[in-house]
C-alpha cells in the first residue's frame, strides 16, 4: 500500500473515532481474519453528579453506547462524582449513588462488570464498622461479587483488580489471587484485566496516577505472556496505548471529560481533560487473542 492512501486510509479511521490496537491485531488485519469473539464498551471516570446536567448527557450516551450492539459494558471506577474528600457527608454520598442507580437503569438487560475507583469510597464515616465505609459499600452497590474477581465469556477470561491501595499497588492477598488466577488457566487462554488505574501507560510520565508494582506486574504477565493480552485502564481522563511484550495497555478517556464541565486553560475543546475528549471505548475481542479498541468522543 502507498504512503498516500495509508494516510487516506487513517484519516478515515480517524473520523470515526479514535482506534488504538495493538500490532497483533493489525497484523490480523493484513493477513487471515479471526472470527470476532466479543464487542465491548469501556466507560469509566463517569464522575457522576447532580449538576451540569451530568445525569441527562450520560443518559444520552449509554443509549448511544447500547446502538452499537455491543456484548456488555465494563466499568472502570470513579462512577461517582467524589466521596473520597474529608468534607462529604453520608447525605451527599448516598444522593450520588441514587443518581448512578437511576442513570444505570437504562442498562437493563446488559451485564455491567465495574471497579472501584479512587473517589468511589467514603473513607470519612463515622467509624469503620459503618456500613457505608470504604470499598465494602461500593462493592455492594455496584453489584460486583468482590473488590476484585474474575469470570468468563465467549473463551476469553477477564479480571478486575483493584489498585486502591497504599501507593497505587494490589495488596499482597490480592497478588497471590491473580498468580493463581493466571497459573490455573490453560495455555494461550486471553485475558482482559481491567484497573481503574494504568498499570503501564505513556500519559503517567506528566500526569502520574500509574500502579506503582508496575515492574512486578509486568514480570508476571511475562511468565504468561501467551495469556495477558489487555490491561484496560482510566483514571488519567486521558487517552494513550502502550505495547510491551505482546501486551496491550489501553488507558481510555473519561466519560465526564472535565467532570461534566467545560475545561481550564489546558483544555484543546468544550469537555476536554487537556487534549482528551469526554468519551467511551468499543473494544473488539477476537478468538486469535487480538483486540481492538476505538474511543469514541461523545459531544455535551
């Protein structure tokens, strides 16, 4: 192919969205096509609010999300605004999780997979045995079967772990858990794992807010590099791909963009997290183990 209609070809791509992929699925591409296993959307950083018309815009964009026929949704964390700050009262955090439960009942009849966030837990209760304190609580009312777990679909395994502790880490107990998840699983099985934040990723250098066991991470996945072919990821509201050993890490923009608003000085447009668009994530799974992922920028 010429260089001139390479550069028609990506430009075409490019209005319809913003496709990230790894080289395993570009050489899919150019060669044999696998048989599509699966197609899913990735929102996260939703950032839920009562204000800014948060509630109607996400509304809007999850019946957008449910025309593209996907599978089912993950759902990468901070799905609420913030109950992380010493100042939120139980009032407040109780009528942003009210408002998520309302805004997700439009999903019904597709399975929401989710992770906790960092602004997801109240950590300002008034005790540790309150029900509404930290992780327990938003385990319950995201529905999910614990802070992290695994299930299967379509013949490719997903994890959901969760970084929500000390320096951006998973605690040891944790860690033991997905080498045995990894260890139990058959050859070349793939695998999704899903964080709220970057486990390796290119927006970390000058935004931060990566997992800090990265390096014990990526030796892990090394040792089953016929297996871990996904890390999805948020947090950052910022968009990027990195490829290291056969693993692609996908870190998807923000749902609410700038929280809902309209940007600073930093933003390149109206709802921008510096040069991101508010917007979700369609990710194609294939049998092979190869994947893509297109973001797709959604206008308040």
């Amino acid at each position: 192919m010429k260089r001139r209609d390479v550069l028609k070809k990506a430009g075409i791509l490019a209005a319809a969205g913003l496709i990230t992929q790894g080289s395993k699925a570009v050489a899919r591409e150019e060669n044999v096509k696998s048989k599509l296993a699966l197609k899913i959307a990735h929102i996260t950083d939703v950032h839920i609010r009562p204000d800014l018309d948060a509630p109607e815009k996400f509304k809007k964009c999850l019946e957008v999300i449910k025309s593209e026929k996907v599978d089912f949704f993950l759902n990468g964390g901070d799905s609420i605004f913030d109950a992380s700050y010493d100042t939120v009262k139980r009032e407040r955090v109780t009528e942003l999780w009210n408002l998520w439960d309302d805004c997700i009942k439009g999903l019904k009849g597709y399975e929401v997979y989710s992770c906790i966030g960092n602004h997801d837990p109240w950590w300002v209760a008034p005790d540790k045995s309150d029900e509404m304190y930290g992780k327990d609580y938003v385990v319950k009312r995201l529905g999910i079967p614990n802070r992290y777990y695994s299930f299967n679909r379509s013949g490719w395994h997903f994890i959901i772990l969760d970084g929500n502790n000390p320096s951006i880490t998973l605690d040891d107990k944790q860690f033991e858990w997905l080498k045995k998840e990894l260890e139990t699983l058959p050859a070349n099985q793939p695998v999704l794992m899903m964080s709220h934040y970057p486990i390796l990723g290119v927006t970390p250098f000058w935004e931060g807010g990566m997992h800090s066991d990265y390096k014990k991470l990526k030796a892990l996945f090394y040792q089953h590099r016929d297996k871990v072919k996904v890390c999805l990821s948020g947090h950052n509201h910022l968009l990027d791909t990195a490829s290291y050993n056969g693993t692609e890490y996908f870190c998807n923009g923000a749902m609410s963009g700038y929280w809902w608003g309209k940007g600073d000085e930093k933003s390149a447009g109206d709802g921008y997290y510096e040069e991101t668009p508010p917007g979700y994530a369609i990710l194609e799974l294939y049998q092979d183990g190869s994947v893509k992922n297109v973001y797709k920028p959604h206008a308040f």
